[in-house]
C-alpha cells in the first residue's frame, strides 16, 4: 500500500510508548507510571501520547478509506453485471493490478518491529538519563531492574504485528473479490461488443435469375406494325 512506510514508523512509535508505560508499569506499579509521566525525564510522554492518538486515528482513517474504495469498485462492478444481464449497455472497468502484499508473513512483520521498539528504546532511556545530566545506561537500561524490557516489547510488538497481517489478509480477499467481479465484467462487455459486431456487418443478398437476367427480356415484344 502507499502508506506502508509510515505506518510502519507509526507502529515503531506506538509500540515503543506502550512498551515504555507496560516495563514502567510493571516496576513501579501504576502509582509509579503516574509519578514518572510527571517528572521532568517524562514530562514529553502526554504530548507525545496525543500527537500518537491523532495519527493513528488519521491512518485508521485512510485503512477505512481504502477499504471503502473496494466497496465501491464492488458495487458498480455488480450492478454492470446485473445492467447487463436485464439487456442494458454497461461500461467495463479497466483492470487494475493487485496492490495487496499477501507474501508478507506475520513473522515478517513482527521481527522488524521488534527490533526497531527495543532499539528505539534503549536510545529513549539514554537519551532521557543524558537530558537529567546522569550517566546514561547504555545496554544497561535492558538489564537490572528493568531486565523483561525486552520481552515486553516483543509482546507488544506482536500483538501490532498480528493486527497488521490481519488488516492486510482482509484487504487482499476483498481487492482479489473486486478483480474477478471487474474480470467478469469486462469480460461479458467484450463478448457483447463482438456479438454485437457481427451483427452488424453486411449480408450477402442472394439474387434470383429473373432479377439477374431482367425482367424486361421475359415480356412479349410488340407486334409488328402491317404494312399499308
């Protein structure tokens, strides 16, 4: 699809801030989660949680775009049919090729994205240690107390992953269902137009003898004019 590359950013992001507030709130419980989206290392995290709400409601939107698009495309191949089959004229759609991916595999989806959470988190928790003026935690920030960062982040990311390939599943059956309606279509407009072809070239008149010869040949000539 066209918005494949950012949504794939989009689900990086997204993934990371709820992996983030999962590992926080499994080491500090939700009172902990609440004091650390306070403090001056988190405060960015709300604005952040709403830019993310907003664009994932914008992609969500053009997902239910372009599966009404399909909807569409359905319909008016359905009713081209249905003109067709009651003796009407219907206009043939042109073929469109598949967009769909359906050779991209969960495991596909998942790994990537897991690799780009954990990384984007490990450069989060430095990031956020440096602007604290502390020293920043290097790898150490997927150690210690915070060792299931990791496996969070492969949890999450495979619940996003699962509901990529689900979206994709869906939208590849119904473009591969619009395709063969808009086959059939074109493919009954196109014999219509050849019968119709025939139909109309020109029938070679048979012509009987009489017309042939002409009829005036068969007629008694005039009688002789007597002599005075």
């Amino acid at each position: 699809m066209r918005f494949a590359a950012p949504g794939s950013v989009l689900l990086a992001l997204v993934g990371l801030f709820i992996g983030h507030t999962l590992e926080y709130l499994r080491v500090w419980g939700s009172a902990g989660v609440v004091a650390s989206m306070t403090n001056p290392a988190h405060v960015y995290m709300l604005p952040v949680a709403a830019v993310l709400l907003v664009l994932s409601a914008v992609f969500a939107f053009r997902l239910a775009r372009a599966w009404q698009a399909l909807n569409d495309r359905l319909d008016r191949a359905g009713a081209g049919v249905r003109r067709i089959w009651r003796g009407r004229s219907a206009h043939a759609p042109a073929a469109r090729p598949i967009r769909s991916n359906p050779g991209t595999r969960l495991l596909a989806i998942w790994l990537p994205l897991a690799a780009a959470q954990i990384t984007l988190y490990v450069v989060q928790e430095n990031v956020e240690a440096l602007a604290t003026s502390q020293r920043a935690p290097g790898l150490g920030a997927i150690t210690g107390v915070h060792w299931a960062a990791p496996l969070v982040h492969l949890y999450v990311s495979l619940l996003l992953a699962g509901i990529v390939r689900i979206c994709q599943v869906l939208l590849h059956r119904r473009e591969v269902v619009v395709e063969r309606v808009e086959a059939l279509l074109r493919a009954i407009v196109g014999r219509c137009r050849t019968a119709a072809a025939v139909l109309r070239l020109p029938v070679a008149r048979s012509v009987s003898p009489l017309e042939r010869i002409g009829r005036h040949l068969w007629r008694r000539p005039p009688p002789p004019l007597l002599a005075v």
